[in-house]
C-alpha cells in the first residue's frame, strides 16, 4: 500500500515511519529543510527509538514537499491555538484537505490524525474532499494520543479512538494501524472521536489546575502539599497529578479551548486555564520574597523545556515566567540542558549560575536532580533557590547555606 503523511513533526515522523515498516511511505511537509533531513536519515528532534527506527524502514521512506497520488492520505499537521482569542487556527488541516483533493480517486482512504475541535472532520474536512468528486473515499478520526518522550512506545502500545464518516472507514483505519498498533481499538463516530481526545487533555488540565489550587491552599495551612498528595493519591480512587509552574506543550494548554470553542457552558474548563496560566505569576511573588533585599537581583531559570527530559520549549510556562520577571526589573539567565532554540540566549550551566542571586528550577530534567549545593553556592552571589517541582534533596541545600523555597510547601 502507499501512504501519504502530510505533516511531519513530533508526530507526523513517528507515524511515517512505523507504517513504513510494511508500506511504501510519502512524508509531506511545506518545510524544504525537514524534508532535506529526513531524506539524509536525519531525525530533526529527540525522541527514544526513532533514529533506530529511522535507520531501519528508511528505504520504504520518503519525504518530499508535494503531495501525489495514493491509496491512503494521513493529516498530521499542527493545528495552533489562536492567542488573542482562544479558538483553534485550522488553517494547515484546510490546506492539507485542499492539497488531498485533486489526487482523491476510488477507494481512498483519509485519516485526520490533528487534534480539532468538535465537528471538524464533518463540517470542514469532508466538503473540502467531497466538493464535485464523483469518486467514492473514505473517511475517518483517529486522534493521537502519544505522549512525547515516550512516543514510539505509546503510538503502538495505546488504545486508539477511530470515528469515521460510516463502518467501512473505521474498519479500513482499524486496519491500516493493526500493522503497528497492539493496543486496542475502538470505533466510534467522527465527532466523538474528536470529543474524547479533547476530554482527556482536559481532565488532566483541570487535575493539575486542581493540584496547583491545593499547592496554594497547602502553603496557607503550612503544610506540604506534595507530601498530602502523595498521601491523598494512596486512596484507590483517587489520583491527583502534580502542582508546578504552569503547563505547557502543545496539548494539554491548548486543547480545552478548542472543547469550549462552540460551546457555551465551559465554567470550570476555563477556570482550569486560568489557574494553570497564573502559575507563572505564583512563582515570581517566591522569587521577589526571596531576593527583596538583594539590590538589581539576578535570577537563574533552570529550564525551558514546557516538561521534563524533552528537547521541546511550545507553550512553555517558562517564557511567562522569563517576561514577568524581567517586568520586574530582574536580569534573567537562562539555561536548558536540552532545548536548543528559544527566544532568550541559553547559556551554559555555569555562565547560567555565576554571580547569581536565586535559581529558579522550571523543568525537571533528571540532570537537575544531581546538582551540588555546595559548589554552586559559591559560584553564586546569594543562595537562594526556588524549587518548583519537588526534585531536590532540600536538605543538602540548606546544609549548603541556601535559603530554600519549594513550590506547596510554606516557609
Ligand atoms: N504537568 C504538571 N503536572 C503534572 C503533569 C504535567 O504540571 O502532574 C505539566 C507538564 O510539566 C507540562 C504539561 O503539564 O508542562 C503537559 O505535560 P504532559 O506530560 O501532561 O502532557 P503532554 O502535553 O506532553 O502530552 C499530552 C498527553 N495527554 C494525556 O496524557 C491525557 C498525551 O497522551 C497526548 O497525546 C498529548 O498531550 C497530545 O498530543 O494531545
């Protein structure tokens, strides 16, 4: 069979590549320097396997940056969240149905793989497809649902959501993925397809925000909240995630928006939000108690990266925080182990450290969790440290002289 992929990023290339271990694949991108990469064997971002898998279906690999003719046509491109106005941009998802449309012959089949609000697929996808063609395709939803950092792992091992326009276009996707997918499979309508993959980002979105409402309360009670989670979640039914700076990526602050976008009864998925997005401003009031005295303080963030041990800045709660804090009138250093494009200069780790007056850990990368109290307290001016994460060994910390502020927890 030949598959056509239109989009290859965090998910378009992992999904090219693991249908090109029994199909002939075409990977698509507008992007000429992708597309020169890939056809070199290079793989533009980190992610566990995917050199490997890479070095091993490449021959039945292609990118290029037109689309043509094939038997099964996969949209995985981005679909970005307008700022200004919390609705979804689903200018790249018409572009690919228009760039589908002229190669669309009998027995086709085209899978939007995008995460969209509710109703696409029927309302935008299929008249683009449909407009005047006499020839009979196929239709379906099939979200993704893997996790970055683990990606190749999860896109084979989850269960996945297909919704397509009738049976036979659930059947044909179910199909298709059975050449990778050991996870289960269940079929469903277009639109609830696109539902649950907005409701599960949500519920972990609203968990959080949760989590970050009882970190405040916590530090109110003088207790520590990570400490009354972890005993809260030893309850059967109960699993609160964790509090921390703000959430970022590509999904989680973006996709419930796209759920409230038709809607008029979006209460508590919008409070979520807004909670998430002030963790940043929550972080800075730490930063501000710990350096009042400190004249032109200078402060550190360790991380940019929107989660741990990823190379990936999107949405990240980091920038927020960066630009309140330079509001503020504090000079801000900035270093990520792994990020390597960002709109702040990223410095190495000891430049990032010297002369400083507080670090801020943002991310936590595993790297951060070895970092030694001793020998960065004298590189800095003042030790003041603010964890927002629950990685470090506080102890060690204020052994080493440094005033210790962890996110939940008070004092
Ligand atoms: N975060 C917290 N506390 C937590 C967990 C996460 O503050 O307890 C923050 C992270 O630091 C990060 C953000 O939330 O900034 C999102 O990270 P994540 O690891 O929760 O999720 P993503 O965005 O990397 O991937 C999610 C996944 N969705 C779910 O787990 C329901 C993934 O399965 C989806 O495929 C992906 O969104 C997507 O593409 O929609």
């Amino acid at each position: 069979m030949k598959i056509c992929v239109l989009g290859l990023g965090y998910m378009g290339i992992p999904t090219s590549l693991l249908l090109a271990k029994e199909h002939t694949v075409i990977g698509v991108d507008i992007k000429e320097s992708v597309v020169q990469q890939l056809n070199k064997g290079i793989v533009p971002f980190d992610e566990p396997g995917l050199k490997e898998l890479m070095k091993k279906n490449k021959d039945r690999f292609i990118a290029k940056t037109e689309v043509e003719s094939a038997d099964v046509f996969i949209i995985s491109v981005p679909t970005p969240l307008e700022p200004a106005m919390k609705i979804a941009d689903l200018q790249y998802v018409r572009a690919a149905a228009e760039m589908i449309y002229p190669y669309l012959s009998d027995g086709n089949l085209v899978i939007l793989e995008s995460t969209v609000p509710p109703g696409t697929t029927d309302r935008l996808v299929l008249p683009i497809l449909k407009k005047g063609h006499t020839s009979s395709f196929f239709v379906a939803h099939c979200p993704e649902r893997a996790i970055p950092g683990n990606t190749l792992h999860e896109m084979i091992y989850n269960d996945r959501i297909i919704g397509g326009i009738n049976h036979r276009s659930s059947e044909l996707t179910k199909e298709l993925y059975s050449c990778f997918v050991k996870g289960n499979m269940f079929l469903t309508d277009t639109t609830t397809a696109e539902f649950v993959k907005l409701m599960e980002n949500t519920f972990r979105d609203v968990n959080i925000a949760l989590a970050n409402e009882f970190a405040q309360i916590a530090e109110e009670s003088k207790i520590n909240a990570w400490e009354a989670i972890g005993l809260a979640n030893k309850h059967p039914r109960v699993n609160i995630l964790d509090p921390g700076p703000g959430v970022g990526g590509h999904c989680i602050a973006i996709d419930p928006w796209f759920l409230a976008e038709h809607s008029k009864s979006f209460r508590l998925i919008s409070l979520a939000r807004q909670i998430n997005d002030s963790m940043p401003n929550y972080v800075l009031h730490a930063v501000r108690d710990l350096v009042q005295d400190v004249n032109n303080p200078v402060i550190t963030v360790l991380g940019v990266a929107y989660k741990a041990d990823v190379d990936d800045a999107r949405e990240t709660p980091a920038l927020k925080f960066i630009k309140l804090a330079e509001n503020e009138g504090f000079q801000v250093k900035v270093h990520d182990p792994l990020v390597e494009s960002f709109p702040y200069p990223l410095l190495d780790f000891e430049d990032a450290v010297k002369d400083s007056d507080c670090l801020v850990l943002i991310t936590n990368h595993a790297v951060f969790r070895d970092m030694n109290p001793q020998i960065i307290g004298e590189m800095m001016h003042q030790k003041n440290i603010v964890d927002t994460r629950n990685i470090l060994s506080l102890d060690g910390w204020v052994s080493a002289g440094f005033s210790v502020k962890l996110l939940g927890k008070s004092g």
